[in-house]
C-alpha cells in the first residue's frame, strides 16, 4: 500500500481538525463596569441596544475578584424593564456564566419570548463585595439573526465536547414528548408522552456520542436540551426537526427558528421554496424514509412532492430508517437513483425512535474535526459517513484512494483521465467472517475483496481503471448470510462531467 492505515489515518485527521476547529465568534457588543464595596447589596442595570432583525441574544458574563469572594448575579429585562412588553426574561442567579434567549428557546432560568429591537438591560445583582474590595465586569453580547445564528463559542449547546479529529457514532432521528413519542408510566399502567430526559438518557446508555432530538415541526424541545446539555457531557445533543408535510418528511439541523412547513399551501407552494428559507437559514436537511408510504398507514411519509424538487438543495438522504434495510420501504434504492442522476446527498441512517427504545439502531458514523455540531453537520455535508445498520459499537468502514498525492476518502471527488489505475484500500474492523462488497454505480463488482474478512482489523485492495466516465464508488459490508451490515458512502470520479 505504500502507507500505513494508521499512517493514512493520521495524517487525514490532522488535516480534517485544521478545517473545522471554530474561530473565535466576535461580539456584536461589549459592555465594561467597575464595582467596589459601595455596591455591597445592590443592582446595577447595564443597557445596551438590540437592532432591528435581531432573533436571538446571547451573552458571556465574566469578573474579577472571585478571590476576594465578589459575587454577581445575572438577569435580564426587556425594552422597558419590568414594566415593559416583553418584561422580565430571568434570573440566574450566579449559576451561569452565558445564556442565550430567542422566540423559540432559551438557557434554564430565563425565557424564551419576541426579541423586540430597542433599549434591552443586563440586570446584575451584587449580593457580595468588601468595603475595600474593587472588581470588574465584561458582558460580551451577540445579536442573532435569521439567516445568521452564532452557532459559536458563546453557544451552551455548540463548544465541542471533545476537541479531538475522530469518527463519532450518532443516531439523527428521534422523537418526544414535544411531538409523538410515547412510552409507559413508571408504574407501567398506561402510556404518555415520553419525556426527553429519558430519551437522552437512553442514548447516553448505548455509548452515542451523539444524537439529534427531531420532534415534529417544533423547536420547544431545545430550551430542556439547554438544561441537559451540561450534565451530559459525553453525549452531544444537537437540535433539530421533522419538517412534517403532506408530500414527505425531511428532517432539518442546524437551525432554531421557526421555518413555515406547509408545503402545498399559499405561503410555501412546494418543496423549493422551503427548501429556500432553509438555505437561507444555513441548515442542512435530509430527506426522511423516502419509500414509506402516503397514505392513511402512513399519512404524509413517502417522498411524493407534487413539482420537482431542486434535489442538489438536499444534503443528506435517510437511507436507513430503522429496520427498514432489505424491505421494500428502505430508503437505499431511493438515494442511489439520486446518485445516478448526478446529485450527491450523503445517506444517513436514524433509529426514528418515538419510544425511547431502539436508540442507535442504526447509527451514523461521522468524521468531524471535533465533536460538536458544527462539525458534525460539516462532516455530514463533506459525505464522511458511513452507516452502522445494527448500531455496534466496534465496527468500521472506510474507502479510501490515492491519486495525484493526495489521499481521497468517502465524500470526497477526483478527476482522472481514461486508463488511469485508481487503487482502492477498504478499511473494516469489528467484521470478521463478513464480505466485502465494492458498487460501481449501483452495480456490485466482483473482486477479490469479495472473499470474507479474516481479522478484526482488516485491509483489502482493488485496482480500478477510468472509463473517463463519471463514476460513483463505494463499500458495503455483508454478513456471511447477507444482511447488510455496514452502508459506505461514494467516492466520487470524474463527477463533474455528469452534469
């Protein structure tokens, strides 16, 4: 090979954390103050404006004299203070050091209301200082938009949990109390609207280290995914939805605000023009079980729109659909015509949880530069993906190649000319006694990687020449009996002749 897989491996993720560790968000404002001990037990109010289009507020407080055992408290008014429209807001005391609020959600101990333009108040509390002591304050702030929320530093839910280039294991598709999720009592005598913290905590106990909360057509859930975020510090909780409309389900990360859902009505008369507001908004969105059926077994599931849809708006296509591999709803054939036709949506899988069982099963495999949702939304769009049917724990597929130097992995695209040697390496672990399978635009090639997989680790090559055809090639992993296993996404050749 030339290169080692751990060599290969190394190198790719060095290169992939330079591309996504965030840069410092700069804020919109900053506001100073100095405090001594005449402030002893009392409130100091610190305006500052919000402009007009502003969706979301987020501040970072911080001071000195910790030492010297100062304290502030935090809160917040609207325009006009207590007295006003939008009044109080919260009060957290001096449990936290940034909180965020917006029309649809906000950080514990403050409320989610209209961001109205005008004269806003940090409401501080000073229940300690010393006669002698001096201190100091910096709130920095920032002023979201619609089209621009600071996904960044100053965002609870976004700083990476972990900072380490790696694989990370999610599952994107689940639901709650805040739509349709349903599980028994604790006492077992009737069913209720399952409540997200045992969602979560069910994630969390499949090891996940990551999952997406994707009730339908609402964002309430994300101020109690606020709350849990801090206790669970292994598991990334990203915030989403189920786009629900009479002509298919699409699932949207990356975006808290509200996004008009009614595909076929006056306001949003079909698939392009919410797929529109949502490029706008900067989400990513997936088309959800598209082979499921629309109809009173099924109301609105299938992917039927009414006029074509501008499918190279789609990033990501649920593949997967929890057990749905092999049957005639999976999503696999759906995704590969897409494929076909030139477009290049990278497949997902999601369990489609509504019980808080089945969480993981399956999962999707990411390769970020970090863990957090940033990264994993970038490294969904870039197609470094693989998808864990049964949701292992231990299982790995990669395809790689190598051409002018540099290393092409799943997702990525290479121009080569006619008769040009590509050699692909296929990368498993965890599947010992399974088959290996390489497509070439849908058809599955018989090679001699073709034989069954001996090792926990494993590493098997395949010389491929160019047609000078474009070209998408990827990896399955079969079990000794057929079951799928493990789903690969392509690597692209010559893509852009296709379109």
């Amino acid at each position: 090979m030339g290169m080692t897989m751990k060599h290969w491996f190394c190198i790719a993720l060095i290169g992939f954390a330079s591309m996504s560790i965030h840069a410092e968000v700069r804020p919109d404002a900053v506001l100073h103050g100095e405090l001594s001990g005449k402030d002893n037990r009392t409130y100091r109010e610190v305006p500052f404006d919000v402009p007009e289009g502003t969706s979301r507020i987020t501040i970072d407080v911080d001071y000195t004299g910790r030492d010297e055992r100062t304290t502030i408290d935090i809160g917040l008014l609207g325009p006009g203070g207590f007295a006003g429209q939008d009044g109080f807001r919260g009060w957290s005391g001096g449990s936290k050091r940034v909180f965020t609020v917006s029309a649809t959600d906000a950080t514990a101990s403050f409320l989610p209301g209209a961001i109205r333009a005008g004269r806003w108040t940090l409401l501080l509390g000073i229940p300690n200082i010393r006669p002698p002591s001096h201190a100091t304050y910096t709130a920095r702030v920032w002023f979201g938009t619609d089209t621009h929320e600071p996904w960044g530093p100053a965002d609870p839910l976004t700083p990476p949990l972990r900072r380490e280039a790696g694989w990370y294991r999610g599952d994107l598709h689940m639901h709650t109390a805040h739509s349709d999720g349903g599980c028994p009592t604790q006492s077992g005598a009737a069913k209720v609207p399952c409540p997200l913290f045992l969602t979560v905590a069910k994630a969390a106990q499949r090891g996940l280290d990551f999952i997406a909360i994707s009730d339908h057509n609402t964002m309430s859930q994300v101020s109690e995914m606020r709350e849990l975020q801090p206790y669970f510090d292994r598991m990334l909780l990203m915030p989403a939805r189920e786009i629900t409309t009479f002509q298919g389900h699409a699932n949207l990360f990356g975006v808290s605000r509200p996004v008009d859902f009614r595909v076929g009505s006056a306001a949003v008369p079909d698939w392009n023009a919410l797929l529109g507001d949502v490029a706008k908004a900067g989400g990513l969105i997936s088309i959800n079980h598209p082979k499921r059926p629309n109809d009173e077994t099924c109301m609105g599931c299938g992917w039927t729109p009414e006029r074509p849809v501008d499918m190279d708006r789609i990033q990501a296509v649920e593949a997967v659909n929890g057990s749905d591999v092999g049957g005639a709803s999976s999503g696999i054939p759906f995704w590969e015509a897409q494929l076909d036709a030139g477009h290049r949506p990278t497949a997902i899988g999601g369990s489609d949880s509504h019980d808080a069982g089945s969480i993981g099963t399956p999962t999707t495999v990411v390769r970020a530069g970090d863990l957090s949702m940033p990264a994993v939304l970038d490294g969904i769009r870039a197609g470094h993906v693989f998808v864990d049917i049964e949701g292992a724990a231990d299982r790995m597929l990669d395809l790689r190649t190598v051409a002018a130097g540099k290393t092409i992995s799943m997702g990525d695209e290479v121009a080569v000319k006619p008769g040009s040697v590509l050699r692909f390496v296929v990368h498993t672990e965890g599947v010992a006694g399974s088959r290996v399978e390489l497509i070439d635009n849908g058809r599955a090639l018989a090679t001699p990687m073709n034989t069954a997989v001996q090792g926990s680790r494993d590493d098997r090559t395949v010389d491929w020449t160019a047609d000078g055809k474009p070209h998408w090639i990827r990896a399955n992993v079969r079990a000794a009996d057929g079951r799928l296993l493990l789903l690969g996404n392509p690597i692209y050749v010559n893509r852009s002749m296709s379109r």
